[in-house]
C-alpha cells in the first residue's frame, strides 16, 4: 500500500505515521510532487493548492481513500471523485480551535476600530475615536459544525445572543439560543449584528452571499467570512459596501484569492483581509496527523473511520452518530 503524504510534516510526524502502518510506503510528495504521486497512490493524505487532473486518478482506478488534512473539501471534491467508490474523510473539527480564535479575532479587531488606531499610531496620533461593542450582539453563525460550535462556545461569555442555520438542525449547543434548517438563512440575515459564514463550499452555498442576502442583512451588521471566498458574491459585497448596505466585512478568505492588487476591497476603510491564516497554530499539524494515525488503524481494522463523508457532495461528515466526529476522539482521549 502506498500512502502520499501532502501536508507540512516534519522528520517526527513521518515516524508516527510509519509506527502505525509499518508495511506501508509512505511517500511525502509536498506540493511539489502531489500532482504526480496521486497516480501511484493507494491513499492520500493532505491538500493539493496545485492542479491535480483528479478525474484522471479516479479512471486508473488505484486510490482508494483521501484523508483530507483540511476541512474544507472543494480541493479535492470533484464530480468525478464525488461519483467515485473512493473513501473520503475530512480534517473537520482539527482545525476548529484557531479558526474560531481567529474569527474572535477579527470581529473583536472590527468592533473596537483597531485598524482605525492602529493606523493612527503610524502617524505618532494619540486621537480618541468611536468603538463599538460586541457584548449584547445577536450573533448568527451560518453553519454549525465544527468551526461554528467552538465559535459560539467562545462568543458566550461576550453576553451574545446566538442564532445559526445548518442543513442538519439536531444536537443544539447550549450556547446556541436558536438552530434554525438552511432555508431560515433570511431569518438569521435579518435578525444579526454580526453573520458569520462557516459553511462548506459546494453546489448549494457557493455565492449563498449575494446581492439580495446582503440587503436583507441589518443596517450597520458585520459580515464575517473565515470559511471560503466563493460563499461570498464579491462584486454585491463591494456594493453593498459602498452604497451603505453592511457597515463592514472582515475576511480571512476571498474571492478570488489572493485577491489583486487593485481590488477595492484592500482600500475599503471599513474591511479587515487577512491572508488565508486563520487554521494557522503551532500544533496544527501535530493534530492532524494524530487524525491520520487513528483513520489509519481503523482503515487496517475495519473500523468505522473519523469524520468519514456518507454524502460527499454535501462536502462535511454528518452529525448523526453513525459515524465518529474529530471531537468525538478528543473527548474520549
């Protein structure tokens, strides 16, 4: 069995991976030779972000399994891989702790005008400004998986009011005041101070953002997106900006990506960018690949896998119990 590796490893993640399948070869391609590698590969570990003719490694018919080492699943889920009889697992929940410090991040960053000061501190500007508040906000979280619930765990203690829509409305958090199915998405537009996206990327949510959801959207509301850019209907964001729609954005993703230099979007006084970085830690790649390690003894066993995809065009493991979450693992030890 050959297993290609295409995630940051170092020397110490390699020997944990070969300790649990010894007999394996196991191959780090990087991004620079993945594109390549697939061809020979019984299983794939990790997140091309270069071009990989996917539809020609499910015609020869050799991969069997991608264990994905990020949540999102757009990089690899293709018609063709979806249609497939090949196994695909998600890196949902491994990254939900820094996704969701970096979205309080950036709403806390919007909310309390930082880069409104942070530019006055450039110009050597000790000027009192106006900040706003999140404490006492209705907060809507569009998507409740992983990312979603560990961000409203976090929001909590801010005295916020919590709403979110998800396909599957079940298994309520505590600090969610109302879960509402997808189709309530208008409702949950209308009724926040702040919406953050932290849905999949797929047929159904792809430019879910557009120019009516933005109008239903509150004046003064902030649009939060750490999830994907392609959410996001860039073109009605930037008018909604300028026209006085939504009182501002911050991203961590964009469409396109990165995006260029003479985009708007940079010099919209009422927009924070960050580049990508919000699944960023130092222990990122420790947990992914304790995630690996574990799917690969259930793989050899026969055991249920973690965070295994019943519906691969829904792009996300489903909370239903039939099969085990990233957090199911954490919290049992």
């Amino acid at each position: 069995m050959r297993l290609v590796l295409c995630y940051p490893v170092e020397p110490k993640h390699l020997a944990q991976i070969r300790q649990a399948a010894p007999d394996y070869d196991v191959v780090d391609a990087g991004q620079e030779g993945v594109a390549r590698e697939l061809f020979d590969a019984d299983l794939f570990c990790g997140h091309a972000k270069v071009p990989v003719d996917w539809d020609r490694v499910v015609r020869q018919g050799r991969l069997r399994w991608i264990q994905s080492s990020a949540a999102g699943m757009d990089h690899c889920l293709v018609p063709s891989v979806v249609a497939s009889d090949i196994v695909v697992t998600s890196a949902s929940g491994v990254l939900a702790d820094q996704v969701a410090e970096h979205t309080l991040g950036l709403i806390l960053a919007w909310k309390r005008s930082f880069p409104v000061f942070f530019r006055a501190q450039q110009k050597k500007e000790f000027i009192r400004r106006p900040t706003g508040d999140l404490t006492g906000d209705t907060v809507g979280i569009v998507g409740l998986g992983g990312v979603g619930r560990r961000l409203a765990e976090l929001l909590a203690p801010f005295h916020t009011r919590i709403v979110a829509t998800d396909v599957f409305p079940a298994d309520k958090p505590a600090a969610v005041e109302a879960l509402w199915p997808a189709e309530r998405l208008g409702d949950l537009l209308a009724a926040s101070d702040v919406v953050v996206l932290a849905a999949p990327l797929n047929d159904s949510t792809r430019g879910m953002i557009d120019a009516a959801a933005l109008a239903r959207m509150k004046p003064g509301a902030l649009l939060v997106n750490a999830a994907r850019g392609a959410l996001v209907d860039t073109d009605a964001l930037v008018e909604s900006l300028r026209s006085g729609g939504v009182a501002g954005a911050v991203m961590d993703v964009t469409e396109p990506e990165p995006l260029p230099p003479e985009h708007p979007l940079w010099d919209a006084p009422n927009v924070i960018i960050t580049p990508h970085v919000a699944g960023q830690a130092a222990w990122r790649i420790d947990n992914m690949t304790r995630l690996l390690c574990e799917n690969l003894r259930r793989w050899r066993s026969g055991e249920p896998l973690v965070n295994f995809l019943e519906d691969k065009s829904a792009g996300f493991p489903l909370r239903n119990g039939r099969y085990p979450l990233w957090s199911d693992v954490v919290r049992a030890g």
